[in-house]
C-alpha cells in the first residue's frame, strides 16, 4: 500500500495571473471597508482619515493636514489601495501555487493569514520609515485587518482558480 501525501515542496506550476488580481482587488476592497468601519463606529473618528493616509502616500504629507471629504483624496487613495491590493495578490499567489499551498482550504487560509501578518509588519514597521503617519494606527486591529485581507485574497484565489480549470 502506498501512502500518498500532499507535498508542499516548491513545484513548477505559473499562477493564474488574472485570478490572482481579482483577487488582491478584492482583497482591497473588503480592507477599505473594514478600516472605514472601523474608523467611523468604534473610533468615532471622519470616515475619511484612511483615505488620507493611504492618499498621502502619493500626494504627500499635504493630504493629512484635514480629515475631510475630497474627491481628489479619496480617488486617489482608493487607486493606490486597488493597485497594491493587485500587487498583493500577485505576490501571494506567486507564493501559493509553487508551494501547493492551494492544495486545501486550511492550508490556503493559513498561508493567507500568515501572508497578512507579513504584509502588516511591512507596511507598519518598515516602511512607516518612508510613511511616517502610519505609525499611530499599528495595533491589534490593523494587524487583524491585514489577516483578514491575506485570508480573503488567498480563499478568493483558491476558489477562482478552481473555475478556470
């Protein structure tokens, strides 16, 4: 009798490219929706304060000096929070599919949710060097969102690519 076991060993298999960008925006677009959430019912504070952080990245420090409703501020920040959700997603299916990760649901969550954490320590400890605004939102909550956002794209990736074969 032969055991047959699901190695997680590197494997010569190319992702799904237009299934992992779906993915990442949609990814994005339920962490844009959380940090507004979060922000407006449990803080209390202007919806649009994330919007002028992540804007900032591009627009520079300006965009943080008011918290209120700008169109060009919020195009701005969604555009960039679609476009690294994108390259997010990219990335981690250039990590899922060659490892096998995608071989089962809880192995396709974890490697998400660990992706998640990564991306968080990134953003919040490293390049808040670059984006120094950053760092008064690290916390458990930010971190939980960024799991949350590993997870989506990583369950959305797993089960788009199962309809395209």
């Amino acid at each position: 009798m032969e055991l047959h076991m699901h190695s997680h060993r590197w494997e010569q298999r190319m992702p799904d490219w237009t299934v992992a960008a779906v993915s990442g925006f949609a990814a994005g677009a339920v962490l844009m929706v959380l940090e507004l959430l979060w922000s407006t019912i449990i803080q209390g504070a202007s919806p649009w304060v994330m919007s002028h952080m992540i804007a900032a990245i591009v627009l520079g420090r300006d965009a943080l000096q008011s918290t209120d409703f700008s169109l060009e501020v919020v195009g701005v920040a969604l555009v960039t929070h679609y476009v690294l959700g994108i390259g997010l997603g990219l990335v981690l299916a250039a990590i899922i599919v060659p490892f096998r990760f995608d071989s089962s649901i809880g192995m396709v969550l974890l490697t998400g949710a660990v992706f998640g954490v990564l991306v968080y320590l990134f953003n919040f400890y490293g390049m808040v060097r670059f984006f120094t605004w950053f760092a008064e939102i690290r916390g458990w909550t930010t971190m939980i969102a960024h799991v949350i956002f590993g997870m989506v794209a990583a369950i959305m990736y797993w089960k788009l690519e199962q309809t395209e074969r």
